[in-house]
C-alpha cells in the first residue's frame, strides 16, 4: 500500500474521463462519493444491489491505493452494506480481484474496485455456481501450511 500517491507511480495514471479507455473514469455513473472513492451500480451484475466502490483516481494495482483512499472505499462498502442487508439480501459479499492475467473487457477493468453483493441463503449465486463450492476445498495440510507461510516473512 502507498503512503502518498504520485501520477507517475507505475501502475497508476489519473482519471481524466474520455483520455482513457477506463470505464470508470468518467463519473457520469456515480451514486455516492467522498473525498477519494466512489459508488457504481455493477454492469453486468451478479444480482440486483450488486455494487462497486472504486477510488476516483485511476489505480490498477491494489497495493498503490493510498491509507486515505482505503479509508474512503471502506466507509463507502460499510454504509453500502447497512443501507442493504435486510433490503437486498441477508448479507453481504465484499470482494476485491486482482487479476492481471485476463485481458481488459465486459467482465474485467484495469481499475481497482470492491464488488459489496447482497446475498441470502440459498440465492441466486448459491443455486448457479457456490453450491458447488464444497468440491473445491482440501484439507490443508502441514508442510502446505508451512510453505505458503514463508512467503510471508
């Protein structure tokens, strides 16, 4: 994570709505804002009340936001999440993809975001796709537990 941001930190550029091919960087679907981030409507979505919170500065890396921007996201995907639980779902979702490997399209923007889905036991998303969660887990053993932890010292 920066402390400061610079528009010429690598990885970062600033929004300057039609100057970039970034869809999130002309602001005409803004919500909700603060001094750093702001609220869209996901399109597509997963489900109705399927939200992004992204900083109003272009990042593409997560770990360039700056202690301010987090903050800011992060008040924004709490009041999203108490004005909808109970509204949207019973629940909420909050996620954030780094995913540099797939290419810029419909389904994925260079721009850091965090998707806040309202979710309910047994919705939409369980019945298509998470009911087959289960299937994917393993039980961790020791000597993986060891290794993955490595790579944090």
């Amino acid at each position: 994570m920066a402390d400061e941001a610079s528009p010429t930190s690598p990885g970062i550029l600033i929004c300057m709505s039609t100057k970039t091919d970034c869809p999130f960087c002309g602001g005409e679907r803004v919500l909700k804002s603060n001094e750093h981030a702001q609220v869209i409507l996901s399109n597509p979505r997963k489900v109705p009340g399927h939200f992004l919170v992204i900083p109003k500065r272009h990042v593409e890396q997560p770990w360039d936001l700056t202690k301010n921007e987090l903050a800011d996201i992060f008040d924004l995907i709490f009041f999203i999440e108490q004005k909808i639980i109970g509204k949207l779902g019973d629940g909420c979702d909050v996620r954030q993809n780094y995913r540099p490997f797939l290419r810029q399209g419909e389904l994925k923007v260079n721009h850091v975001h965090f998707h806040v889905i309202p979710r309910s036991l047994d919705d939409y998303i369980y019945q298509i796709s998470e009911k087959y969660d289960a299937e994917l887990f393993a039980d961790l053993d020791k000597t993986e537990a060891r290794e993955v932890a490595k790579l944090l010292q």
